[in-house]
C-alpha cells in the first residue's frame, strides 16, 4: 500500500514498503518513471516471495509524490532518495537503480556510503544531462534553452521530454564520471546491447572508471533501454540474488 514520506526539504514522496529480512534491497526508478514501472513491480514480487525488505519510491515530480517534475533536477531527485534511504530503511541496502537511478545510486555511494551493501545498475546512465543531452543539443536549443528555459525532447515513451535550464545546470554539480568513484561493494552492472538510450559505451566507460573489487558488467545482446522482457527481469533478480548471496558469505 502507498505511503507518503515528507523530506527535510518539505517534499512528499509516496513510497510502498515491503518487510522483509535484511538487507533490504531499494529500488531507484528513472527519468519520468514512477514506481509502478515493470521493473520496480517485478522485483517487488520477487522480494515478497524471498521474504526480503523492499522499496520503491516516486522522486519528487514523478507519480505520486509531490511537486511539479520541470521544478525538480537531478539534486533535488538524490535528496529525495537519500532521504527515504536513511529514514525507512534499516542498515545498508542493496541499491537497484535503473537508468536516470543507476546515475542516482552512484551519488549514494558517495554521499552515504554506510548504507550501501551492493548495487545493481540497469542501463545506468550516468552524467546523461551533460554527455547526452547538453551534448546532442544544437546551437538552436541551446539558445532556446538559454532564452526559454525550457526545451522539449522527442520520447519514444509518450509525451516529449520538457528539459528545464535548471536541470543542465544542476547536472553539472552530480557528475560521477569526473572525478574518483569508489564502489567497495559488490556491483554488477547490466546493459542491453540495442539500447537506443543509453549506449553500451556509457556502461563501458562506468565500469573503467569506477573502482572496486567486485564490479562486473553483463551485456545482453538485444536487450532495449525498458530491459524489461521476461529474460531480463529474471536476470535483475538473479544479479541480486548472486550480491545477496556474496554478501551473507
């Protein structure tokens, strides 16, 4: 059942909570996803029937939660998920974040890093508001970005994507892939080879630069940016089952 937590920043994030045995593992949504999505549910059901502690969540702007999504940016959505990491949850957590989330799992590494247990990344995208879309935008969107605001993106997910100023610019302070990125958990990383989003160059360049003992990259050739075919949700929940496992050893 759905719940609403309210952030120190005075957000109100709904969120559906599983109990369950520890650790707990917290799913991360992405970019104008919610936590109803395919994979979130899926894993849900999947920590239901292992009798382990789940959570999903809405960032603020997305679903549920409050606020309007052209106010918040990358920040504000770290805010939120730290701030329903440290207050319903027990202990360190295993951390499955999916695409903008996987960027948003990387922060929590390095803002709380105690409660992290393990990670599992999806078609992660780190750093995607400077290198993929800063990047790919034309002198004409730049200047109406500039201008405007506000700049609409084609989505093959519904309506287009309403890209602020803000969002460029606050993007600029969460980089990951700049500076030093210590994961001293187990990881495993997951991509599919036919993701018109996310590039596999973007996983490729992730598992460089991050360091750690225990961080592996699976590619799934075929596998689109949703990753949500039957094969591949099984393969979230055997990534987390293989960290589960590490860990309890």
């Amino acid at each position: 059942m759905t719940e609403m937590f309210l952030t120190p920043k005075g957000r109100v994030i709904a969120y559906d909570k599983t109990p369950g045995s520890l650790p707990g593992v917290v799913f991360l949504g992405g970019f104008m996803s919610d936590k109803e999505g395919t994979k979130a549910v899926a894993l849900e059901a999947w920590a239901r029937a292992q009798g382990r502690a789940f959570l999903r969540f809405d960032y603020s702007g997305h679903g549920e939660s409050s606020g309007a999504f052209t106010d918040g940016a990358i920040g504000d959505w770290a805010e939120d998920a730290r701030a329903v990491i440290e207050a319903l949850t027990e202990g360190p957590q295993l951390l499955v974040g999916s695409s903008m989330g996987g960027w948003i799992s990387l922060l929590m590494a390095r803002a709380i890093p105690e409660k992290i247990a393990g990670m599992v990344t999806v078609a992660a995208a780190p750093d995607f508001t400077e290198d993929s879309m800063w990047a790919g935008f034309s002198e004409v969107q730049k200047a109406e970005l500039a201008q405007a605001g506000l700049v609409l993106l084609p989505s093959d997910y519904g309506e287009p994507y309403p890209i602020t100023r803000r969002l460029i610019e606050d993007g600029r302070d969460q980089l990951v892939l700049r500076s030093p990125l210590e994961l001293p958990f187990p990881v495993r990383m997951l991509q599919g080879t036919a993701d018109e989003d996310v590039d596999v160059s973007v996983a490729m360049r992730l598992l460089d630069h991050a360091s750690g003992e225990d961080i592996r990259l699976t590619l799934v050739k075929g596998a689109d940016h949703r990753f949500s075919t039957p094969d591949c949700l099984m393969l979230i929940n055997k990534s987390v089952e293989k960290i589960l496992r590490r860990l309890a050893s």
